[in-house]
C-alpha cells in the first residue's frame, strides 16, 4: 500500500491517510466541505442562528436522529440552483482525492429540490459536471428516492433519473425517516428498478430493528444493505446475512453520532465481522458527522482489535462489493495491491 507498511496500526498513524480506500456509503449532500457550505449559506443571505464558521459546526450536533433529519433538510434548503449542485459536486470530489479515496458510489437526493423547481434530470446533469472536474477519484452515482415522499414520487424520480443514466447513475437506495417509513410500500418501485438495470440499497436496521432489514431483504430484494446496524438484535437475521453473503454498508461513527448506538466501543462491526458476515466500511455523511475514511479504519484497530492485515482485507473486500462491472473491478483490486494492499 505504502512502501511502510506498518507491523501495528500504532507505528505509523498516517498509513491509515496514505492508503487508498472505496467508500460506498455517502450521501452527496452530507460530505460538503464546511468551507464550501460555508460560501452558499453566504450566497443566499445566510442565517442569523450561524453567524460565523464556528457557529457552523455547532449546527451538526445532533440529539438524536429525527434531530440530524432536521438538520439535514436544514442545509439543503441552501442548494437552489443547479450551478450549487455543479459547485459542491467538485469540492466533495476533491475532498476524497485527498484523503485517497480512489472510488465512491454516492448517494444524492434530487426530490429533496423540487420545492426550489429543480428537476432530477438536470441536477443529476449538473453533479456530473463538478465531479468531472476532479478526475483524480471516480465516482458513480446512486439517486436516494427518499422513503419520505412515497413510493409514487419514488417511482417518478426513477423515471426521470432513467433517462440520465448516461450521468453514471449506477443504482438506486431510500433513505429519510425509516421508522416512520418502512420498506415494504417500495416494493414495486424496486422491481422497476431491476427492470431498467439499476443495482439495489436500501437503509434498514439505523433508526428501526432487524424487522426493517427482513423487509429490505424480502420485498424489495436489495443488493445491499445500508447500516443494518442492527442485525445483531435478531441472530436468525444475521445467520442469514452470512448465509446470502448480502453485503452490509456499516457506517460506525454516523451510528454513534445519531445516538443509534451508545459509543463507537458498541458498534457491531467485530461482531458482524467475525460472523462471517460481508461487510465495508463508510462514512455517511462525514462533513455532517466530523468523521473520515481513515479515521473510521484507525479506530476499527483501536476500539475492535482489527490488525493492518485485516483493514487491508477489508478495503479489498470492498472491491467485490462495488456496483463496478466486473472488467473494472480487476483494475481496481490490482491498483490497491500495487500500493501493499
């Protein structure tokens, strides 16, 4: 990976920076830089409550989770145009090629803007255009349907996204207010989905139980899991995790900074690894959480005993994971283990 590898994580703590990574569990709107979210609240008259970049960061603490989905429409409400979505595009870009993320699959939102009149068709337009900026790290898209609005306005903004496909939209997920809004309506919109080509995620097991997961599983039959933090709850449903292989896309600090789980110690990440079960490791929606790549590696080998060896499984592993098709994924796995991966 880098020409010093270390024996123990301790002995080099910037191997965890200089390593390449995949991050399969981001969502667009929550990894703005500050500075960047810093110039569009300024853009459009800013906010009497943050008056300055520190207030800024105080704004992402979060009581709860109901709490950060405020939060989060919150600073959407400052992305009105689609230049914003072609701005903040090329910022997140280069936000991960420097912390060596070579390839991402990303989650955006585009329902969350209609009520600012943006389309699905051009904001997804506009984001390819600022991630082209960056060509240091690839990345593909995969649109949220946001379980929020419904399974009707899901399935129109799987249409529209349907014909901007070429944009490399890749797949397709729900995520929002998941204990409010279970899985089982989208049902149709999922197979719809399939049909046209998309791959398949869907957040289940953060703010509901193992029950949200089944019904991922069940009916809309994903290919991934997004958090399934807790799985654990219901060892029928971890046995058949392991059983399926389905990957899982573990997100340990986002967990702990909604109050999921108590303290990263907590997490389930050594439990579900040592099951058996396929998991990768993500970051959420790390400029909203304070979090990153490396820094969610670092502490898998402080808090959860994992050794060099197995974060570089991990990241490997991940290679598998990805919606890449298969001639793609070579290159990718002989890149990372050409840098001691």
């Amino acid at each position: 990976m880098t020409d010093r590898r270390p024996d123990e994580p301790g002995d080099l703590p910037d191997w965890f920076d200089a390593i390449p990574k995949i991050e399969l569990h981001l969502h667009l709107e929550g990894a703005i830089p500050s500075d960047a979210l810093w110039m569009l609240l300024q853009k459009y008259g800013g906010d009497p409550d943050v008056p300055d970049a520190e207030a800024l960061q105080r704004r992402f603490e979060y009581s709860d989770f109901p709490h950060f989905l405020q939060t989060w429409a919150w600073k959407n409400g400052y992305l009105r145009e689609y230049e914003d979505f072609t701005f903040i595009a090329e910022e997140v870009a280069r936000d991960l090629a420097a912390q060596n993320i070579v390839y991402a699959e990303v989650f955006y939102s585009p329902s969350d803007f209609s009520g600012h009149g943006l389309g699905p068709q051009r904001i997804t337009e506009a984001i390819r255009r600022g991630l082209d900026g960056c060509p240091e790290v690839t990345v593909a898209l995969v649109a949220d349907l946001v379980r929020n609005n419904g399974p009707d306005a899901g399935a129109r903004t799987l249409s529209a996204i349907a014909e901007v496909r070429s944009c490399g939209v890749v797949g397709i997920g729900i995520g929002g207010a998941e204990h409010d809004y279970p899985p089982g309506p989208f049902a149709p919109v999922y197979e719809r989905a399939r049909q046209l080509g998309f791959r398949t995620s869907a957040h289940a097991g953060e703010a509901a139980g193992p029950e949200s997961i089944w019904d991922a599983i069940r009916k809309l039959k994903v290919d991934r899991i997004g958090h399934g933090t807790r799985s654990v709850e219901d060892p029928r449903l971890v046995e058949h995790l392991v059983r399926e292989q389905i990957p899982i896309e573990l997100c340990p600090l986002s967990n702990v900074r909604t109050g999921v789980v108590r303290s990263h110690i907590d997490h389930p990440v050594r439990q579900l690894y040592n099951a058996g079960a396929r998991i990768c490791i993500n970051t959420d929606d790390p400029k909203m959480f304070g979090n990153s790549l490396s820094e969610e590696y670092r502490l898998l080998t402080v808090n959860h005993g994992f050794s060099v060896a197995e974060v570089e499984q991990l990241i490997l592993d991940t290679v598998d994971m990805t919606w890449l098709p298969d001639d793609r994924k070579t290159p990718l796995r002989e890149r990372l283990r050409a840098t001691h991966l």
